[in-house]
C-alpha cells in the first residue's frame, strides 16, 4: 500500500449552514484560511462550492475567481470546482466555475453522471445535461472527477468515454449515505471499486457519521478520501468540527494508522492524471 492517500476536503458545499455550525467558511478570506490550515493537516485538493456573503449557495463565477484567488495567495492545495451547484440550479448557473480560465482556472471539476433522489429532493443530471458539463469540462482543459451516488453512475462513465466527451481511465468519487442514494455500506464501497473501469483511480465521501470509519476503509483498499463540513460537521459524536482542518487532521491520522503516506498537491496531480 505504498500509494499516497489523496485527501480532499469538502469545504463548502451548498447544504450545511450556518444555524448547523458556526465554522462553516463563507467569505473567500474563511476559505482561503481553513484551505491553507487543510493542506497543513493533510489535504492535497479542496472541492470548492462558493457562498453570496449571506451564506447562500451559488455558483457565481466572480465568487469562485474571490476563492480561487485568495486560495492561491495562501496554499499550493489543488481546487476542483463543483458543476453539482445545490438542487435546482440550472446548467448555466451550475458551471460557473467552468468560466475561469488562465491563472484562474481550476484544476479539477467534478461531473455527477446520473440523476438521483437527495434527501427529500431530486438532484437532477438527465444524459443531455450530464454530456453539456462534461463538454464544458474538456474545452476548459479539465479532467472531471466523476461523482457517483450510485452504481450506475459509474457505469455512465463508460458512456462517456465512448462517446468522447469524457476519457478512461479516470477518477471517480463514490458518495455514499446521501438519504435516498447508495448505502453508506463496506459491501457497496467494495461493489463501487469492482465496477469501475481498468486502471481508474477512485475516493470515498462518506455521508454524516460514516464520514471518518469510510477514511479507514479506503485506506485499506489503497484508495483515497474526501472529508469536510459539505457532507459532515461532526468530529466526534455531538463535537463540531472547528473548520475543515479539524475533519481533515482526523482523516490523515486514521490513514497514516492504517501505513498511508498522505499525497501533496503535486503527487496527486500525478497520481489523478491532471493537466
Ligand atoms: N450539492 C449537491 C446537490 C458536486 O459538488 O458536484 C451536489 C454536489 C455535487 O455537491
Ligand atoms: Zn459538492
């Protein structure tokens, strides 16, 4: 298991708030701050969703150039942007992230390949949709980091890949625990990694308490792990994280117990076949 784990911290996201934890960041100056404590603890990547000052969602392609930018003032972490947006975004809103180019650029973008019921809503990828993101990825340069709430959505990617608008291998992260999508369960974990295409890399985003137990069960398997306040704001039963360095700490100690290394940013460029 000499691999380098890839740890990426999901700082954001477009579901937690403020009421649920006070170290939520939202300011590109928050972010930029935590990202740089994240790298320190461990993290190679940041996903990225951005924030209007009043906590809201959004996708705004000057408040990803505000993070972006302040990210790179202080940290060499790479940053992925998000193209899921929160529930109900239009594509165009969504890629919003996908209009920064030059030193702006992102390095990363992440692709969902299907739709799929979250919570009590429906996170909405019809196929036509799905290739628009895709398209909008590759003429940016980016390689996209395939989102998988379930099987069949890595199966899409094979679609993809035949059809052009996507190439294999490729990276993939599997988030499991997202009421009404795939169970936060070793057994699918395990049917997750069997049904990816040869040669692909693949990362773990555990849902809520199954966050941290799923940094263990990756890095057994010689994969790698997401954490952070998108999917997870506890460190411990009823302990807040104190900012997404907290999640990521407790992630590269359980992977370093387990004879992990921790990838930088630049191994993991490598290792995710990055531009
Ligand atoms: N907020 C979710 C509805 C992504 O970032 O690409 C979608 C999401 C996926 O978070
Ligand atoms: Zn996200």
């Amino acid at each position: 298991m000499n691999t380098p784990m890839v740890i990426t911290a999901a700082m954001v996201g477009a579901e937690t708030t403020r009421e649920q934890t006070p170290y939520l960041p939202i300011s590109a100056e928050e972010i930029a701050e935590d990202a740089a404590k994240c790298r320190e603890a461990g993290a190679a990547m940041v996903h990225l969703h951005v924030r209007t000052p009043d906590g809201k969602p959004s996708q705004d392609t000057e408040l990803f150039r505000a993070a972006i930018r302040a990210i790179r003032k202080r940290t060499d972490v790479l940053i992925q942007v998000s193209t899921g947006g929160a529930v109900g975004m239009d594509v165009d809103e969504r890629c919003g992230g996908l209009r920064l180019t030059g030193e702006d650029r992102p390095d990363m973008a992440t692709l969902t390949t299907g739709t799929v019921n979250f919570g009590d809503e429906v996170f909405w990828n019809p196929r036509p949709l799905v290739r628009d993101i895709a398209r909008r990825i590759k003429a940016l340069g980016l390689r996209p980091e395939f989102e998988c709430f379930d099987v069949g959505m890595v199966d899409e990617a094979r679609a993809l890949a035949k059809e052009g608008v996507a190439e294999l291998p490729g990276h993939f992260d599997f988030v499991l625990g997202v009421p009404g999508a795939l169970t936060a369960r070793e057994d699918a974990l395990d049917f997750m990694i069997k049904s990816l295409p040869e040669g692909s890399t693949w990362t773990v985003a555990g849902v809520g308490r199954h966050q941290l137990p799923f940094v263990e069960l990756a890095a057994v398997r010689g994969g790698n792990a997401r954490v952070g306040l998108e999917d997870n704001i506890y460190v411990s039963k009823g302990v807040l994280a104190k900012g997404n360095w907290e999640l990521v700490a407790e992630a590269a100690k359980r992977a370093k117990e387990k004879g992990r290394t921790l990838a930088t940013p630049q191994e993991a460029r490598k290792l995710l076949r990055l531009t």
